[in-house]
C-alpha cells in the first residue's frame, strides 16, 4: 500500500490527520515549506512543495492537500495534480454522505457531517466538523464550509468561499464567489461575489 503523505503541516492538517487514520489510512510524512519544529504527529519531512524534485519522492506515495487557506489550498492542488494525478477524499466514517452526492477530489468531509441527497461538493472542499449540507446544495471548488455551519436545501455557495461556524444559509441562497460569511451568520438573501457578512442579512 502506498504512503499517504500530508501536504501542508499545520492545524488543518492535523484534523486530516485524524480522518485518515479513521479510514485506516496511516500518514507517514508531509511536505511543507520548511521543516517544522512542532511535529505532533511525529511525520518524516520530505521537504518543501516548492522543491524542483518534489515529485521523484513523492512518486510512490498518495496525497491530500492538507492546506486551511483557500487560496493556498487550491495553488498547490494544482502542482501536486499535475505532478502526481488526483488526490485522494478523506471523508470520516462517522460522516453521513447519500449516495447521490457527487463529491470531487481532495475534498475533506469531517467529523459527523452531513451532505445529503443530490448536493454536489467540488474539488478541494472542507465540509469541517458537524456541517450539513441538505439536498440539492452546490458548494464551488475550494471553499470551505466551517464546523456546525448549516446550508439548507439548493442553496449555493461559490468557489473560495468560506461559510463560518455555526452560519445558516437560508433554502435556495446563492452565495457567490470568494464571499466571507461570518460565525453565526444567519443569510437570507443572496450574496454577490467578493463580500462579507457578519449577523443577520
């Protein structure tokens, strides 16, 4: 079985960590842009993703891009994909995920969270700790929908987006793309592109 290495080493990868391991996957390493001094997890440092070798060490091994950054999440994506191909889910066995979703690559699915009938999740997506999506909801490529954060059904949400904890989106909301919704946030109207939210809109 090829090693799974972690790209990215920070607290992100630290909850990623845990799903693998909840999958019976065992990390072994990472790659970061330096070596860290608080290793935790005790992974073997294989070096910086920006390394000019990176990709010959990392030729037998499966990956996931553990990076909290949107931005950031999605510009190393793109080397590692076309150095390696795809990376891996990792989707905790606790999580509820209908077999009607379509979930695309590297999307994390954390503790206890629901996507259910119909949703589409995009590539590099974090759906963190006791999210839900309901039915019909579309969350664009690399957002980041945070723990406890309810989308209620066909809502949308665009790419870079990030949906702060415990926010709700009220039925059939289309959020846009790189729009920031604060914790707590209940959002009852649509969301233009490139803007942030905080209380009740």
């Amino acid at each position: 079985m090829k090693e799974l290495v972690l790209i990215g080493y920070s607290g992100h990868s630290f909850v990623a960590y845990d799903i693998a391991l909840a999958m019976g996957l065992s990390p072994t390493c990472y790659c970061d842009i330096e070596k860290k001094d608080y290793n935790p997890m005790k992974l073997r440092y294989l070096g910086s993703e920006r390394d000019i070798d990176i990709g010959t060490k990392l030729l037998n091994h499966i990956y996931f891009v553990s990076i909290g950054d949107n931005y950031r999440r999605q510009e190393v994506s793109a080397v590692f994909n076309d150095i390696l191909g795809d990376q891996i889910c990792l989707q905790h066995p606790s999580a509820v995920i209908s077999a009607t979703a379509k979930i695309g690559l590297g999307v994390m699915i954390s503790i206890n969270a629901s996507v259910n009938a119909f949703a589409e999740v995009g590539d590099g997506v974090i759906c963190n700790t006791a999210s839900v999506l309901e039915h019909g909801c579309k969350v664009g490529s690399f957002a980041h929908i945070g723990p406890g954060a309810v989308l209620c059904g066909d809502v949308n949400i665009g790419s870079m987006s990030l949906v702060g904890a415990n926010a709700v989106i009220k039925p059939g909301i289309t959020v846009g793309t790189n729009v920031i919704i604060g914790s707590g946030a209940v959002v009852g109207r649509n969301i233009p592109d490139n803007t942030k939210i905080t209380g009740i809109s």
